[in-house]
C-alpha cells in the first residue's frame, strides 16, 4: 500500500511540475511574441535577396495583421511586382495577381520572391499561435527555448529560439521532423519604432540547402494599427492599397 501510495504521489508531482513547466514556457514565449511586433500593426519592410554571383532583388512591401494568425501583404516594388497582394489566415495562403483572375493557393514553404525566405517566414505569424514550448533554458545572456510545431501543416517542424534576458529575440534555428537544419534567422540591430516599440529591425537568414545564397529582411516603420476583419479576406485582396495613409 505504501508503495502504490508513493507511486501516486510521484505521477502527482511529475504531472504537476510538467503542468506548471509548460504553463511557464509558454508564457515565456508569448511575452517574446508580444515584444516583437504588436498585437494589431501596420509594418513597411523591404526584402533582400542575394545571390551567390553578387546580384541582389529587392523588393519593398507593406504588411498589416490583425490577432495571432492573419497577415496581408501588398508589394510596391519593383514595378513587375507592384500591386501583387497576398494573404495569410491561420495555415492557409494565398497570391492574388492584377488582371489575372481570382486569388491562387500558395504554400508555406515556397517563396513569392524566390530567395531563402519562405512564405512563412515572410508572412510570420506568431509563434505561439504554431509552436509548444517543450523545453525552456535560462543562463547568464537570456533564454534557449525549444519549440513544437502544433500540427503537421507548420513550415518547420522544430524551433531552437534564443532571446535575451529582456526577451528580444536574437536567432532562431529551424528544423525537419528528422532533425535537420533547415534554415537559421538571425533578429540584428534592435531600434525604436516609438509607441513603446523597441524590437529587432533586421532579420537575415541563410541555409544549408541554399549555399552561397542569402536573404535579408528590414523593418523600416512599424505602427500599431487596428483593422475590421474583412481586410483579411480574399475579397479584399484588390484593395489593400486603399489602407495606406
């Protein structure tokens, strides 16, 4: 009886500790969302990509999201971009064309501008709308978090996450389901965007799978911003122009 009693409380506090352990990381994680871009904004950006003989594309775009999982996406340049549109709710996307006809499907993993850079990570929504903590380190420079994708529809389906002790991300390491190094983004140069914004403004990546090229990401004005939800519909798609002040 002592025995079975024993294992009890044993399967109690193990449950308990692990309960509280992913209570804990997960907030953590949250909090590093929160700090990266707020809840509902209105971002320009510009993207680079570099190729392996020196040439380069840019491309400059204008993004709005609302809640965890909805993000739009209009390009202004380079004219033969200019006008393109795409859209992102929850795991589903899309890519709408002027003149073409109506909005087409798009994947996670290709990429609308053809560098490093995936659709994903173009259009990222919060991390932990798609990713479980599982493990959460802390040492002397900040945080080490290890992330679980929640379903199979996830870009990566691992992340290794670095932040500092105030919970800016600096670098993260994206895996396959085996265990691969797909791709590692690195969150360089934080600035202050006003409004109590105060995050990294460029993000750079390169991988394995992709030598000798690299993509970089800049945020050049970030704004808090709220949207009706119709903004992030297909039929909205054609309009997003009309949101610019």
């Amino acid at each position: 009886m002592k025995i079975y009693k024993t294992t009890l409380l044993l399967i109690f506090l193990f449950s308990t500790t692990f309960l509280l352990f992913a209570q804990s990381g997960d907030e953590l994680l949250k909090r590093i969302d929160d700090k990266l871009m707020p809840a509902s904004y209105e971002a320009y950006r510009k993207l680079i990509d570099i190729y392996p003989d020196g040439k380069t594309k840019e491309f400059n775009v204008y993004t709005v999201k609302k809640d965890k999982d909805k993000v739009a996406m209009l390009f202004l340049s380079p004219a033969s971009e200019k006008g393109r549109t795409t859209l992102r709710v929850g795991d589903n996307m899309w890519l709408y064309i002027p003149n073409v006809g109506k909005p087409i499907r798009i994947t996670s993993l290709q990429s609308i501008t053809g560098g490093v850079f995936n659709n994903a990570d173009i259009m990222q929504v919060d991390y932990n709308a798609e990713y479980n903590v599982i493990k959460a380190d802390k040492n002397e420079k900040g945080y080490i978090l290890d992330l679980k994708a929640k379903n199979q529809t996830v870009a990566y389906d691992k992340l290794k996450m670095w932040a500092t002790k105030d919970e800016i991300l600096t670098k993260i390491e994206c895996y396959s389901a085996g265990g691969m190094l797909i791709k590692t983004l690195e969150f360089k140069e934080v600035k202050d965007f006003s409004n109590g914004l105060k995050r990294p403004s460029i993000l750079e990546t390169t991988s394995p799978l992709y030598k000798g090229y690299f993509s970089k990401m800049i945020y050049i004005k970030v704004n808090p911003r709220k949207f009706q939800d119709e903004v992030f519909t297909i039929n909205y798609m054609s309009k997003l122009e009309g949101l610019r002040k």
